[in-house]
C-alpha cells in the first residue's frame, strides 16, 4: 500500500501513533471525499486484508478526535469523512442522489454567518448545508426526494 509521507506527518504532528490502519484510512479518504464509513472499511480492507469494523471506526474515531479528518452528515444520510479541515467550507448535497460536493465559503471567514441571537454563546462556526439536484440527475431528469436523498 504505498502512502503519501505527509500523511505520516500529519499522525505524528498530531501525536499520534503511525499504523497500517491510520495510513490506509488517510489514503482512502485523500482519494475518496465524502466517503462513508463502508466504504472506507471496504476499501481498507482491499489494502491490507483483513482489518474489523471496530478498528475502522476506532481509527475514524482518533483522527477525528485529533482533527485529522472532518465528519459530515447531512439529514437523511450516513456519516461521511473528508479530509479538508481547519478551512471554512460547505456542502452541496443532491437530493435526489445523495451526492456531496465542497463549497468554499462566500465570506472567507469563520463563522461565516451572525446568529440573530446568539443566546450568550461565543460562536466560532457556522456549518451550511446546500439542498437541490446535481447536474447528472438534472440531465436523467430524477426528481429531487423532497427532503431527504437517497443514499
């Protein structure tokens, strides 16, 4: 399984241990953006064999933690990982197909939006979520879901 050595960099800047599992789950997700969990265990599992669910999810688990990889999960979908943190970007999901694509924010800026009351709170973030209908289900002419996609 070759790997890219920042990612080795990046464990260990986050005084993390390097393993097979953390760099294979750190491969995936450089080629795979907004991939979801079974995925990810299925492509590992293609690199090095035979790895557990549970040692996915505990891998998911520390890089997250350590602010690695990002979690996102639209309403309606499954949790998905991506590597671009520590940025101030968004999502576009399709209702109709579930596909999720990066939107870099208007603002430029964290958070990007002012709460009308912020209830006392100091807010640092701002997560937005755009809804419609991609360009590929636009062309076969699928209708979006109407709230939920399907994933």
């Amino acid at each position: 399984m070759p790997t890219d050595p920042k990612f080795e960099t990046m464990l260990t800047g986050a005084a993390l241990r390097v393993t097979r599992p953390r760099l294979a789950v750190l491969s995936v997700l450089h080629g795979h953006p907004h991939v979801e969990t079974t995925a990810i265990i299925d492509h590992v599992r293609d690199d090095l064999g035979g790895v557990s669910n549970q040692a996915v999810y505990d891998v998911l688990s520390a890089l997250h933690g350590a602010g690695l990889v990002r979690r996102i999960q639209p309403e309606g979908s499954v949790a998905r990982y991506e590597l671009r943190v520590a940025d101030n970007h968004h999502h576009v999901v399709c209702r109709a197909c579930g596909a999720i694509a990066d939107v870099d924010c208007s603002a430029g800026h964290a958070p990007c939006l002012t709460a009308s009351d912020d209830h006392g709170f100091v807010i640092d973030e701002a997560e937005v979520i755009y809804w419609g209908t991609c360009p590929a289900c636009l062309s076969r002419q699928i209708p979006p879901s109407g709230g939920e996609p399907h994933v």
